[in-house]
C-alpha cells in the first residue's frame, strides 16, 4: 500500500520517482564515490574520467585565478612535495584523534600540529588552522558534487563507509565530516561489510572472511550470510597497518641502503612515492629500480627482498585473521568465501599469504579499489528506499568493548566486544562512602582491566543521590550503543530516580596503534592485570573498612568502647595503612580479616544502641503525632 | 509501528517453550525475521518515535538470541528465571572434588608453558569435559532438578573459562 504523496508547491511527483543516493568510500589515500544507476552499481568518475580521487587537500593563502583557495584530489596531491605543510593527505589517520595520540604515529613528521581547545589534532597551514573533519569534508564536498552532477539532482541519501575498526571518536568525526559538507548521512558502513555486499553475497549462505589491506588500514571481519540478513560475527585487525607501511618499509631500507640523512620533508615524501611506484612494479615484475632527483645513486629491489622486508606486516594481518575467527567462534574450515579489499590486496605476496592461510583463492574480481564504494552504493539505494522490496540487512558489531570506572581505578565491561548492534545493556552500581550524593560515570573503551589503560570517552555525574549509608543506593547505568556504532550512557538512581545522561562525544580518538595494541594487550597482559586488580580490590577494601570505622569510633567510640580498645583498634588502623602501600594482596588481606574480627564486637554494640536509639525515637515521634491530634 | 513488547522472556519473543533444549536452526530464523522486520535500518526514513522503538527491540532481540544460543547463558538465564542465584549459590555449595580438579586443571595448563601438542591435547580435554558437563546441565534441567543445575553450570562456567584461556595461549604460540 503505497502513501498519498504530497509535493511541495512547483515540484511535480514523477510517476515512478527514483531517489538519487550515493555510495561514499572515504579513504585513507583514495576516496571514491558511486551509485546504482538502471540497476547497475557502478563507480563515477569526474570529467577525466578517473574514478579515483586522491584523498589530498591542498590549502593555499592567494587565491589562484579562479578565486579558490582550496584544491581537493589529484591538483592537490601534485602539490605535495613542493609544499607538504599546506597538503594534508591521510587525514584520515588521525580523525577523531588528539594531540596526544599522535606523537608516536610513524606518519606525523609531514606536518605541522597544533591543538584545539580539546586537544584534538588540527594542522597548521597557510591559510590557517585546519582540521582533519574540515579536510574530510573537502573531500567529501568534491565526491558529493561529481554524484550531483552525474545524478542530475541534489542527493536524497548517501551511505558512508568506514573501517570496521574505527571506534565512537572517530565515527563521530566521520559524521562531523559529512555534516560539514552539507550530506544527508542515511548511515555509517564498515567497509569491509560494503564489499561482501558488493560481490553480490547475500544472494548465498554462509561464512565469508573480508581481508581489507587498504593504504592506511587494515580490516578483517567474519560475516555469516543467511536468507539475505549480514550478521557481522567478529571484526578485528590492524588500524595502524596498511599499503602505506610496504612503501615506508622501502623507503627507510632505501634511506639505509643509500646512507640518505637529513631528508626534508619534501625529499620524504618523493622517496615515499619513489617506493609506492617501485612496490606497484614489483606486482608485475621480479625487480624495480629506485631512483631519485636528490642523489645520483640508484638502487634496485627484487620481488623476494621486497616480500622479506614486508613479511613480519604479513603476520601481523595473519595474526589479526585468526584472532577474529576465534572471536566468531568459528574455524578457518568454516569459511566458504575470501573477499579481498583494498589497493593492497594487488600485492601477490598478499594474496599468496591469504591464500595459504584460508586454504582456498580469495575473491578478487571485482576492483579491490571500488569494491567498498560499490557496496556502499547499493547499500544507499537500499536505505534510500528505492528498493523497497529488498530483504538485506546489516547486523553489527561493536568493536572494542566499553565499561565505566568502578572504584580503586578498575574497568567494569558493560557491553563487551564485538557485541551485535544495536544493543542495551544496564548494570548496577552502589556508593562506596556513607552520605555520598554524587557519582562520577567515567565511560571508558578498550580491553584492559585498569583504567589508565583504556580510552577515556566521557565523564559525567550523576546528583541528587539520597543520602544513604555505603552501598544501600541503587545506581543504574545504562548503555546505548545504535545501529551506527554510536553510544549514549544514562544513570538513574532507582529509589528517587533522578537520572542523568551523556551522549558521547568524545574530544578525545583513539590512536590507530591504541586501537589494534589495546586489544593485543589485554592479553599479553592478563596476568599482570589480574594481579593488579587483586591489589587494587584489596587495597579498596582497605580503605572502605578504615573509613568506615574511624567514623564508628568517631561517634560512638568514646560511648561504647573502653580507652584501651579504642587504643587497640586505632592502632591495628595504623597497621593496616601501612601494608596498603606495600601492595602485596596476600597481607593486605590477613589485616583487613584481622581488623574486621576485631572491630566486629564493637559493630554488635553499634549495631544494637542504634536500635534502641531508633525505637526510642520512634516513641518520641508517636507521643508527637498523638499530642498533634489532640 | 506494532510496539513490541520488552518485558516478555526471551523464550516466549522467540515463541518456544522455557526449555533447556532449544532448536538452534529455528532460533536463527526467529531471530533473522524480527531484526528483519525491527532493524532500526528499516526505519531510516522514519519517525523518531519509531526509531527510537526499533532501536529498543532490536536491542532486546540482539539480547535475547545472544542468551539463548549458547548453553551456558541460556543455562545461566534458565535459573535466573527460577529465581536462582547462581553465583551465591556456588559460594554455598562448592563441590570440594570439583575444586581440586579446577587446581589441578590450572596448574596443568601453567605448566604447559609453549609446547603446542601439550596445549592441543590440553584444549581437547577441556572441550570434552565441557560437552560432558552440559550433557548433564539439560539433564538436570529435564528432570526439574534446578540446584543440581546451578552446580553442573557453575563448572560449565569454569571450563569456558578455561577454554578461552588455552585459546588464547595458543593464539599466542603461533607466529
């Protein structure tokens, strides 16, 4: 049954009206855009004809002779190595990223950084500061125009793809981003997702691994295909690994083999795009030549040298693919499809460890460059509602797990990884101090145990908690995690119900290397944190039983207790502060048992004068009550 | 838009009986034609009213066939449902021979230290004894014996435990 449909004033309804939506891949070196067109999915290309449009901005302080002060793709990248301050490429790297995250990125030394108010990166140009979502969204203005263009009409919808591994920071910045360039963002899409659907997968069943080897990123997710639902098992990988480390890997053996010191930035990147043209040579034939205008010395790498210096990034994605598998609770038997992604992927050296790990060719006939945007087009024309009829859908997953701040500086998981979206979970939570009537929620990201070792997302506090003793107020956190990947946390206190909420948006990214070494590190890393949190527990424990009984002495100490046992507790206390700082859980423990036995004749005491005290009162309130009556 | 309902347990949302026993292959199904139907994707273009319906009830299905698709959270929600607590329960009635075996079976998989055959044969065990166990947890739960379940699933427990941790150091072997 179809609706009435009504048309603004001077629009006529076309009979059979097609919404115009587009596919966006937005990548590390290149982005592409693409839409279905007489049911075809295809890529567009600008006027030249060149679907791929290099993911540079350039910003100059004249205006050139058309009056602009900004040049996006291939001008922009032609302008690198004379003026590599004003042209940011691979911004992508550091979307939704701060200052911070940054110092030890291998791909910082190109530019000149400065922070916002939030400690986000930003970079310094000619024309002033600029950041990453601001460059996005040049990028995405150009691809958003050539769709316009080639459709013949302002967009109704575009999809938007981004690796599956990009955590809330980074979601949010490619949001910014589109919201920026003025795009009706229909949804987020993990890339490697577009491609599965991009090869036309969800008219099959079965278990498809997306290896995504792009320039900056890479990307192994496990998806299951039934009756036409993707369901996203696992997703995994290396957001700091990409094409992008083959060329650096030539680059710096070149700097060792050709003793080259002190390159500026210039001479860097034309070594840099020296090696990116020798590793696409080496696809093709068995030795390349590297050359270069600042020295007369040339060098040549075979294609076995080539792959021994990339080997050990190989592993790593391996590593990465069987880590994913294990967390979709499947084996690399199980896998009826490889789908290679990604201009990387045109490595045979790629192809040939992919192959010999799944046991089976991976898929490669569609363009591994357009494969993401194609996806994504067809995944646009779905949501945009042309194509009502269609069964597919999506089922993600969260990639890296989220919790809060619980006390003693530990990590409580509330929604754990890879985690199908969208998804609700609520927790509960209590006060640790008498009288507390506010609580920090500290939102936090990652795998480890320890604070300190997870990414924060947000802080926000809950007030108006009723003045309780320890323990009794019934704290409940709720966490919102939406189709798009995107969280909102709620606390609400469940006796009075005063709530409080955030929706996160994080000033802060995740690093590329946090990402993929934080999960690596909650394993490496179990032992010592279980360890630690043994500690911190204990050493908590500690303190709540300290406090708790310097403010019982306090009160009823001198009533209830003789000066020598007052003398004898307040010195166990003591004791017991000292072993604190040993950190040893072991004898922590044995004080906290001796001084809770001891101190447990006085809580009886305590516990039976409050009770007297409180049926006395109650009679005073009664006589009240009476006498009022009367 | 039908606004479903949250509070229904996750057996009568999927329309099967409370049972231990439940048809993977039909929950599958169950679950793929109510996202299909319920996936916020499906209202991408609608009210917020609506959004904020499906994001809900897609959540609780998310939810609901992550509980009752694996044994041991299907049996942990079981007894949940029986008003059984089964983490105070364990701390009551722990099964002393039970408790010399988890010592043994961790000191066994320390010791192994990075020798892979130890670790296979190890993880091969371990999956054994985890089949075996919830073999007995459905018997349990087929007779209406819920304490007796509380303690097959706190060892089910255990033993996934131990299996994520094998896992890991072998994931950690190679390469």
């Amino acid at each position: 049954m179809s609706l009435l449909q009504i048309s603004e004033p001077g629009q006529t309804p076309y009979p059979h009206h097609r919404k115009l939506a587009v596919g966006i891949d937005l990548g590390t070196t290149n982005s592409l855009v693409a839409a279905v067109r007489n049911g075809v999915a295809e890529t567009l290309p600008n006027l030249k004809n060149q679907h791929l449009l290099p993911s540079a901005v350039h910003y100059h302080a004249a205006e050139d002779r058309h009056g602009a002060r900004i040049l996006v793709g291939e001008e922009a990248l032609a302008l690198a190595v004379d003026s590599p301050v004003d042209t940011l490429v691979s911004v992508k790297r550091f979307m939704g990223r701060g200052l911070d995250d940054v110092h030890d990125d291998a791909h910082q030394d190109n530019y000149v950084f400065v922070a916002n108010h939030e400690g986000m990166v930003q970079f310094k140009t000619s024309i002033g500061v600029v950041s990453p979502v601001e460059a996005s969204a040049e990028i995405l203005r150009t691809l958003a125009s050539r769709g316009e263009e080639t459709l013949g009409g302002a967009l109704d919808g575009a999809v938007i793809t981004v690796p599956a591994y990009f955590d809330e920071a980074q979601r949010q910045a490619t949001k910014d981003a589109a919201t920026v360039a003025g795009i009706p963002l229909l949804r987020l899409l993990n890339e490697p997702t577009a491609a599965a659907v991009a090869y036309g997968l969800d008219q099959q069943e079965g278990l498809i691994a997306v290896y995504d080897l792009g320039g900056g990123t890479f990307d192994i997710s496990v998806l299951r295909l039934h009756r036409g639902v993707f369901e996203v098992l696992a997703t995994g990988g290396d957001s700091a690994l990409g094409g992008d480390d083959f060329d650096h890997a030539i680059a710096d053996w070149a700097q060792h083999e050709l003793s080259l010191v002190d390159l500026n930035l210039g001479q860097l990147r034309e070594l840099l795009r020296e090696s990116r043209r020798v590793k696409e040579q080496l696809s093709i034939q068995q030795e390349a030549v590297i050359s270069l205008s600042f020295t007369k010395n040339t060098l040549t790498l075979s294609k076995d040298n080539f792959e021994k210096l990339v080997d050990s990034l190989l592993r790593r994605t391996i590593r990465a693919c069987k880590r994913a598998l294990r967390d979709a609770a499947v084996s690399v038997d199980d896998v009826d499809n490889v789908v290679m992604v990604g201009g990387s992927t045109r490595v045979p050296a790629v192809r040939l460890a992919v192959a010999s790990y799944f046991g089976r060719e991976p898929l490669a006939d569609v363009d591994p460059d357009r494969v993401v945007a194609i996806g994504a087009a067809i995944q646009a024309d779905i949501l945009v509602g042309n194509k009502s009829d269609n069964e597919m859908l999506l089922l993600d997953v969260i990639p890296l797990s989220l919790g809060i701040e619980t006390m003693g500086n530990l990590v409580e998981t509330v929604v754990p990884r890879n985690t199908t979206i969208p998804a609700t979970r609520a927790q509960e939570f209590t006060t640790y101090k008498d009288g507390q009537t506010a609580m920090v929620i500290h939102v936090l990201q990652g795998e480890r145990e320890v604070v300190s070792d997870c990414r924060s997302l947000a802080r926000f506090e809950l007030r108006g908690i009723p003045s309780m003793v320890a323990g009794a107020a019934r704290i409940l956190v709720t966490f919102q995690v939406d189709a798009d990947g995107l969280l909102s946390v709620s606390a609400r206190e469940e006796t009075t119900g005063v709530e409080s909420s955030v929706q996160v948006q994080p000033s802060y990214g995740l690093s590329d290397n946090d990402i993929a070494g934080m999960i690596k590190a909650s394993f490496e890393y179990a032992d010592h944190d279980m360890k630690a949190r043994q500690v911190a527990e204990r050493i908590l424990e500690a303190r709540q039983l300290i406090e708790g009984l310097s403010s019982a002495l306090e009160a009823d100490g001198e009533k209830l207790l003789t000066v020598a046992q007052i003398a004898r507790l307040e010195n166990e206390m003591v004791k017991l502060e000292e072993v604190i700082d040993g950190s040893d859980p072991a004898v922590i423990k044995r004080e906290v048992e001796y001084l809770s036995d001891l101190s447990a004749s006085f809580a009886a005491k305590r516990m039976d004068a409050s009770i007297k005290e409180a049926l006395s009162g109650q009679t005073i309130e009664t006589i009240g009550s009476e006498e009022g009556e009367k | 838009m039908f606004i479903p309902n949250l509070d229904q347990s996750y057996f009568e949302l999927f329309a099967f009986e409370e049972s231990f026993f439940v048809d993977n292959l039909r929950l599958d199904s169950r679950f793929r034609e109510l996202q299909n139907e319920f996936h916020p994707d499906r209202f991408a273009g609608g009210t917020d009213r609506q959004k904020r319906a499906s994001l809900q009830f897609s959540s609780f299905l998310n939810e609901a066939y992550q509980a009752l698709k694996h044994p041991l959270p299907r049996a942990l929600y079981l007894l949940q449902l029986k008003g059984i607590d089964v983490e105070n329960y364990a701390r009551h009635n722990t099964d002393p021979s039970f408790l010399m075996q988890q010592i043994e079976m961790r000191e066994k998989l320390e010791g192994i230290g990075s020798d892979e055959d130890q670790l296979a044969l190890f993880l091969t065990q371990v999956m054994d004894q985890y089949d075996a166990t919830v073999s007995s947890v459905a018997a349990c739960f087929d007779l209406n014996d819920w304490a007796k379940a509380a303690v097959e699933t706190v060892k089910l427990q255990f033993l996934d435990k131990l299996r994520l941790e094998a896992e890991e150091l072998e994931s950690e072997l190679d390469y």
